[in-house]
C-alpha cells in the first residue's frame, strides 16, 4: 500500500465549530474534514469518512455471511404498489419521501425494504426445502425526517445494513433471531462502543417481539430503563403491571367540591385535604386523575380525540404515547378544538358529572378514553368535576366510572418498580445502533409469501427483520471516543494506523519520516505522511483532530537516534529509537 | 473462503426469457438470477450479480486510484439550488427526477455530479497549491429515461464511476484529461470487450473536447464511425467538410416548373432532368434542397420552430439534430403547426419565392433557417418553390438566398470521407461505457470556484468530468460473452471460479466432489459446490446458464480415477486425474 501524503490528501481542517454542531461527534466530523453538510439531514463523505464508512461496512458485512446471511442490493428508487400493499405507503405519512416519475407514477426512496424482500423470495422461492433463509444488504436509505439533527446520527439520506430471514415457523424464526443478535453482539463488540440491549417497541415495522441495541450515550435521543436484576427496555417498551384492585365498599360517595385558584396538583391536594380528608391517609398527587387531550392525526389525514387519564403526579410520554399509537401521530389539543367539544371544561375535566359519563365512546363527549394501567377498580380518585373551579373527590373506578380501555404511557421514572420484579429502575440515554424485530408473518400475508410445507400444503413464511445503521455507526464511535482534541479513533476504525510526522524543515528530518513511514508501509500498514509545509504545532494539533491512533514524530531527539511515538487516545508518548519504531508501530498497531 | 453450497445458494434459473427482454445480456442476467426488475429500468441485485458488480467496481476503483484519485461519496438526493446555478435544474427537463421534501424544498436524485463536486473544492481549497486535485465516487445515479430499455444497459437508476478533475488552466487540463484517458484504456481492457474510442459530443455536460469509450455490439444504441486512417468520431460528433464554393456566374435564373405528381425525390429528379435539363449534367437526388421543419422544444417550455434545409438525397439524422440543438428537443412539425404558418407549403418549402425571401428570421416567416455544410456559395439547387406542385431549379445560394447559419445535422453514410482526410468512412454500432470530457470552467465559473494563482490573483479552475457506467459493464461484459446456452464470464469478474458438479446421487461421486471443492477453496479460490438433488442434465444445463467459467464434474470416470473439467467459454471437455484436477484448476484460473 503506498503512503499517503498530508499535502496530497483531500482534507481541510477548520478552526471553528460548524453553526448547526449539536454534538461532538457531529462536530469534529466536519471540523476533522470527514463529511460535509449538502442539505439537512444530508452529507457528503470525504476520503477519510469514507475510508471510516468503509471500514464499519466490513466489520457488518463479514458478520453477517458469517450467519450464512447472502449479499443482495435493492434499488433505493421504489414503486408505489408493494407498499401500498402493506398499507405502509400511507402510514409511513411526512416520513417517506414520495415522487412522481415522467409518466406520473408513483414511487418512493425506500426507507427500509421487508416488502421487495418478501417479493423477491416469492419470486424465486417456492418450497420449504429452500428455508431458513438470510438475506441481507449495505445500501443508502432515504427518511424526511421532521428535525434532522446531530450531523450523521440522525440523517434524511443514510446507509443501513438490513437483513431479513425467512422461515418456516415461528421456532424456525426464534432460530434466524437468535443468531443474528449474536451477529449484532459480536459487531458492537468490534465497533467498540457501550451498548446494552433492550425489549423495544416494533412501531411502523409491525411484528410481535424486538430488541433494540443502544449505544450507551448521555445525549442520546433514546431513554431507556434498567434494573439491577437485568431488565432492560427502551422507555416505549416499559410496561406497568397493574395493582391489585381495590375494594371500594367503604369509599365515601363522591362529592363536588369549590377549588377556586387550586391551579397546580400540589394546591389542589392542598385545599381537598383541607375541605375533603380521606379516612385511611392524606389525598396526595397520585390520587388526582389528570385527562390529558390530544388530537390523533392518523396517515391518511383523518382526526380524533384522545383522552388519557392518568395519575396527576406523572405527564404522559409523548415518546410512549407516539409509540402506542403509531402510525398516527399525538397533536396537543388546540383552542379551536375545545371550542369544538364544549362538554370538555379545559382544566376540569373529569370522567364523570352528576353520576353520567363524560368521557368515553358511549359518553355524550363520545370521545375515546384511555387510562393508565394503576388506574384499577376500586381506586379512588380526585379529578375534574367539568365545572370550572370545582373538582369531585372519591370518584371510584368502575364504580362510578368505566373508561375505553387501558393506555401506558405515563412517563417512567427513576425508582419505579421494573415490570418483572427485578428491583427499582435506573434511567439513562442511548443512541439506536440495532434493531432486530420478529416480524412474523404482516408482510408475508399483505404479499402472498407462501411455500409448499412439508405436507405439501401452502404455508406463509414467517420473516424477522434485521437493522444497524453503518453511518450512524460512524458517527456513534466518533462521539463516544473524541476527545476536547478532536477524533480518536480505535485502531480497528481508524482511516490510516499511524501519521509520521517531520516536527521540523531539516532535511534529515523529512528523510528519516520518510523511511519510516515507507517501512511501516511496507509491512502492510495505512501510512499518512504529515510532508506539508506547516509548523510542528499546526502538524501536532491536525494529526490530534483527525484522531490517527499513533503518530511517529521524528524531531530533535533524531540527532541522538531517538523519534517519538505517540497514542492518540492514551495521549502518551514514548521515547523509541530509530532502530525499534516500526517494530513497535507494528505492535502497536496489530496487537500485542 | 468457504465452499458456497447450490443447495443453499439465493438463486433460481429461469426456462424462459423474460418478456421484456431485448438484448442477450438483459435474457440471461435474468433468468441466471443475477438480477431482477423492480420498475422500468430499476433493477434488484440477487447475489451473483452482486459479486460480478463488485469485481468492476473494484477494477474501476483500483485504475483511478492509481491515477492518484481520491473516492469521496456524495448523496443522491440533492438541493436545487447547485443545479440552479448551472441551469442544468431545468436544462435536464423530463429526464430528470425531481421531489419535494416535507417542507416544500426542491430536491432531485443526482444524475451526474459536477456542481456538487465544484462547491466542495471551493469549500476546501483556495490555493494554486493545492491542485491539480483528482476526486472520484462509485455511486447509485439516477435519470428519468424516456424509453428505459435492455436491462441494465439503460436504466433509470444505475451505478456509475464519476470522476472530476481540477487543474489550475488548460495544460493542467489536458494531463489531467490524459491520466483519465489512459486509465479507461487499462480498465476497458481488463473488462475485456472491444471497445473503440471515438470523438463526442459533450451535449448537457457543457464543455469542449470529449471522446467516448464505446463497447463494439451489433444491437448498441449509438452509432460511430471510423475510417482507415484512424478517424473515430460517434456519429453525434462527425463533421462535414464543406465543399469549395462554385462560381456560379454561368447558372441560369431560377425558374419555377411545375411538378405535378413528382411524390419523390426520383420522381423530381426525373421529371425535371425531362423538362429543365442541367448544361454540365443530369439533376441528381444530391442537387435537391430539402427543407426539413421541426419544432424545438426548450427546457423552459417555450416552442420555436426550425427549419433545416439540406441535399435531398440524405435524410435528418435525429440523434445528430439532438445533439447540435442541445439542451432544446426535437420534435416533428404537427398538422396544426402548419396551420399556424400558412406562408409554409407542405411539400413544397423553399428558401424563396418571386425573388423573396421565405425562410430565415427575417424573411416574411420569420422561421429559423439552417442549411448542411454542403450548401455552399454558388451551388445551383432545384427545391420547392412554396407553390404546390410546383418547384424551382437553379435557385443558387448566395445568390438567389441566404440561410442563418450552417447545422451539420444530416445523416453519415458509409463511404462518406472522413473529414480530416483518412479514407471513406465505416458505421458500426456499440455501448457507451464512458465518457470523459474537458469540462473547461463552465461549472467552476457558474458556482464560483477560484483560487489564488502564482502571482496572488483569483483564478477560475478548469475541470474535467469522466464517467464509466458500472452496471452497464456489467450487462456488457455478459452481451459480449454469453452465447445460446447462458453467461460466460471471463474469469476476472466471474462470481465463481469455478462449479464442481457431481453427476450422480452416488457417494463417492458426492464425497469427491466435495474434497476437491474443499481442495479448491483451500487454495483460495471461490468455489461453487453443486450439493442439489438435481439431474445430472439439470446440474449441466444450470452451470452453463450461470456462466462459471470452469466446471469440474465427477461422474462415472472417477471408478478408472478420472474427472472432467469443462471450460464454459471454449466448450472443451478434459479428463484429469483426480490427483491432479486441483492443480490444473488453480492453473486454469490463476493463468498459466
């Protein structure tokens, strides 16, 4: 491999930070002169970036032909039938990027591919003696996402390895998943960052159970949960187990009450322990009933009111709400919409007046209602007597109320009790690095995948579907690793082993970087020789941002036969003659 | 690398050709499996096509590396504004796909590439010193096609090199422009299909100099020429010399005779050599004027008519007229056209009348008038005489009128000299496989690409554009070697080396078959293993569609120690020692 010389190399470094720099990653990619911003949510890859793309391309692919997994390429220019075939044309709403070719047909950048997948097996594929089956692709993925952000880790046009499997049976599936969350384990082990693994939710994709592989990151978009006894979710995910009911035989009736000024959940339990004191303890926050409305825009552009009801010290999660009632999205309730439901009293509303219901499909307000999982029967609640300044007190579950059905998306808090009893939840943040999901058989049956079983009878495949995100991979091991200096790439990742770098004009100086960096070339290394006219700080500082692993700096310890080498992510340095520095780079470099 | 097992293998051979199927090429990728349509000219890569894909990929990618070209990628979905600049947003009219994001932006899937790799120069460099600069990207483009046809050869979405070159002037320039040359020259060879370089238009791209690379192949779409000194040019780019002018101080006034029934240019010819009879020799089809109307359509919308006067015996040729009236098109003049020119007699248009002008803008018409090469100053012409039925002889030009301007535009014949004198000229078809162009600074000046010179002075760059289709050398290299039973592929792009059949449901056969697969691999080759329970025929039929280069099959030779190796391309059939068959594949494959 020849040496590749810094004055040669198309890369410019940058003072300052870019003005939409959200994250350091995103940061020291742009200023290290890895990528560029073409549009929102778009980049361009330099020759370093890409020499980095390419490398997290390599580890993912030789992991999946390692689980017997065959490399396809689908186009990224879609038709429109397939998927409107699953119903994922509309669902997928603002998020996909439609277009119209020259004849006016309809087409798509495909955002993930199940549905040309599962054609393409049906094409070729007819018998149960041609399952199980792996298929899996590198291949640039398109999503107009509403707030592109953080430079490559959330991105409008990115590249993805998707893998789908096809089987049989649902053991046959359990199978194909179990292995590829190996496969998925070993290249997060590669690519070097924390991750854990937690139960998700499968949102647009449909499918039963999935788990999503996060990158353990204080700024990560992702919250997720975990236990000391290993439960693991991402916050959609979580679910509350319901308490026991209660027996409301001696709760009171419920009473109206004046709540003039009582403008927060604190004041409010305030004045009811004072004018209404229950029996057993002091009303608190977690007996209020809060009915949040929102208004459900579903793909295909209908509305509809929603009500959740739940306990008045939690808010709902917009994450966990998005996620239950995907694919259509949660608006808050405008004026103009309560104008439109006068029965709702904004700030009082309750389930119930005068022994009616209020809320609920067969109330008046006909509006769905929704409650938290703890809102049992025979729990008594404090909530909106819709009336203004009054609130009811003592209005019992099932007693005196009935809602819709159950809804879980309180927001999760540190402490709360994991679901299957594993001790009290930790919160922390993550970035989505995998996701696999047990897709069943959605897109087999919207398409016709079917094979012959063993009987000889028609039988629908049961497909898993399998994602990383290779360019956000990039960027997830550029933020966990840089430093205040710039990039510091693991060796594994790194666009060159080792920059050789001349601190000086001295002729013997060039030469003897020279030599070095031929020798460590010719023992099979990636070389940068830093052969630009700049001073040794300016040399220094570039060679820290753009993160090589080791740089041999041959400086004035020459005259005494004595070069440096230096570890970026250590930030040590070590004195080595001239005789020991390529054996030791090359040790360095490929292991003890 | 391990055995890759038929049985396990995403890949179904089909019987028959598939109903679209045009060329070769596009009838056996498929029904080999190597690809399949999604969409009018959107193709799914299954695994073999893959692997072939790659292999070009690779060869292309090696040759520009070594020209000292950096790979960068750049997205497919792009903002308007670039394309803006440079006009080509609308320059490209119907071919190009454009889309709206959620927000309402303007956005296109990129076709080729120069503005954006213009701004990110600019971006990076401001210096003389930084150049010359050579970047180049393997990536998915896309163009709106018309007519999208032959499988991969053109299609709507496609993989191509592009490569762009960035030089401080035009010496700069034409070393650049060289490198590039002698780089396609090395990659078409190692392709290995005969190719021819020929003289080119530069059309949409803008520019001056550029030549193609053109893949020889009977069905091509384009049509060169080449002549026995060496003359190449497509027939886009071939010139006419015009003739010396003709005294024509001897020619007769131009007289109108009447013509009834002359329907042809024979018919004319005849019946005017009767009645109007030449002084130096008959009237021939060549002394005809022809005036040819056509209505430009330009990007913008707007409509202009044009016509083209030139010898009735030759046609227009349309690719020719395409390419001179660039970025505008053609279209033939309607019934209602004529309608809206009453001044034009259809039939019987000529450049004058009663001594007056008809054509040219500032004749009564006002309509555009350009005439072939050969009409030149003295020639006497017999043309219509805007009168039906009748015509007019000895209309001389110069004298008798004048056209706009000279558009060489007629169709090249066989045996026509080539213009720079080196002997009658030969038509033949092939593919476009690349093209490389001397941009000039057309791009570098519409976006602003300067950098500071010797002398301290902003400077504009001077660009060079170059690009190789890669699926279309793949189709290419299959329509140049497949035959009656299937692909042949040369042994550097094949998926596999090499197929080991066994023929029979046998043990042994099986359990040789398997060592010398394993023998094979271990040796580093990629080895295919024929593990299906198939016919021996079957197993035959489908090596040969697939197109692997070297079959070993183990039958009923193998009681007397005996094997067959079969060569694909030559046809020939060798018994080997089972001692010595894995040595002589690795010879077969490794070259001698």
């Amino acid at each position: 491999m020849a040496v590749t010389h810094m004055s040669q190399l198309f890369v410019r470094t940058l003072r300052d930070d870019p003005a939409d720099a959200e994250v350091p990653s995103h940061r020291w990619l742009v200023r290290a002169g890895y990528i560029r911003r073409a549009a929102p949510g778009i980049y361009s890859w330099l020759p370093l970036g890409l020499k980095v793309l390419a490398k997290v391309e390599q580890i993912v692919r030789e992991e999946m032909t390692a689980i017997g997994a065959q490399e396809v390429r689908f186009p990224a220019l879609l038709p429109r039938e397939p998927y409107e075939s699953t119903h994922r044309w509309t669902e997928y709403g603002p998020n996909l990027f439609r277009l119209k070719d020259r004849k006016g047909g309809d087409y798509l950048l495909g955002p993930t591919h199940e549905e040309m997948f599962t054609l393409m097996v049906k094409d070729l594929y007819n018998s149960y003696k041609d399952l199980p089956l792996t298929l899996f692709q590198i291949q640039t993925k398109y999503r107009d996402e509403a707030r592109p952000r953080a430079g490559l880790l959330r991105g409008r046009e990115f590249i993805m390895k998707d893998s789908y499997s096809f089987d049989m049976d649902s053991e046959g599936l359990q199978k194909s998943y179990e292995m590829h969350r190996q496969a998925y384990i070993k290249v997060m082990d590669r690519l070097g960052f924390e991750y854990v693994i937690v139960k998700a939710q499968s949102g647009a994709m449909g499918g039963s159970a999935s788990e999503e592989f996060l990158a353990v990151a204080p700024n990560g978009e992702d919250t997720f949960v975990r236990s000391p006894g290993g439960y693991a979710a991402n916050v959609e995910a979580v679910t509350v187990n319901a308490p026991a009911s209660v027996d409301a035989s001696n709760t009171p009736a419920p009473t109206v009450i004046h709540t003039p000024g009582a403008g927060t959940i604190d004041t409010l339990v305030d004045a009811v322990n004072d004018v209404a004191p229950r029996a057993d303890r002091a009303w608190t926050g977690a007996d209020t009933l809060k009915n949040v409305v929102f208004m459900l825009q579903h793909p295909d552009g209908k509305k509809e009111p929603l009500i959740v009801g739940l306990p008045g010290d939690r808010d709902v999660d917009v994450k966990r709400l998005e996620a239950a009632v995907s694919p259509a999205e949660a608006i808050a309730f405008a004026e103009a919409d309560f104008a439109a439901h006068p029965l709702l009293v904004k700030g009082y509303i309750g389930p119930a007046k005068d022994g009616e219901a209020v809320l609920g499909t067969e109330s008046p307000t006909g509006i769905r209602y929704l409650v938290d999982p703890r809102v049992v029967e025979g729990t008594a609640w404090l909530t909106g007597a819709n009336l203004a300044d009054h609130h009811i007190v003592n209005l019992v579950a099932g007693r005196d109320f009935t809602a819709d059905g159950v809804i879980d998306v309180a927001e999760v808090r540190a402490g709360d009790p994991a679901p299957d009893g594993s001790g009290p939840l930790e919160l922390a943040r993550g970035v989505e690095m995998g996701h696999i999901f047990q897709l069943g058989t959605k897109y087999a049956e919207a398409l016709g995948l079917k094979v012959l079983d063993q009987n000889g009878k028609l039988a629908t495949v049961t497909m898993g579907s399998y994602g990383i995100g290779i360019s956000r991979a990039v960027a997830m091991v550029a933020e966990t690793t840089c430093d205040e200096r710039g990039l510091a790439w693991p060796r594994t990742l790194a666009p060159y082993d080792v920059i050789v770098i001349p601190a000086g004009k001295e002729q013997e100086l060039v030469d003897e970087a020279s030599r070095i960096a031929l020798e460590l070339s010719g023992a099979g290394l990636e070389v940068l020789l830093e052969d630009r006219k700049a001073s040794p700080g300016v040399k220094f500082t570039d060679a820290e941002v753009l993160g090589i692993p080791t740089a041999v700096v041959v400086g004035r310890g020459l005259a005494n036969g004595l070069v440096e080498v230096r570890d970026r992510t250590a930030q040590t340095k070590d004195e080595v003659s001239t005789e020991d520095v390529v054996a030791r780079v090359i040790q360095d470099v490929r292991g003890a």
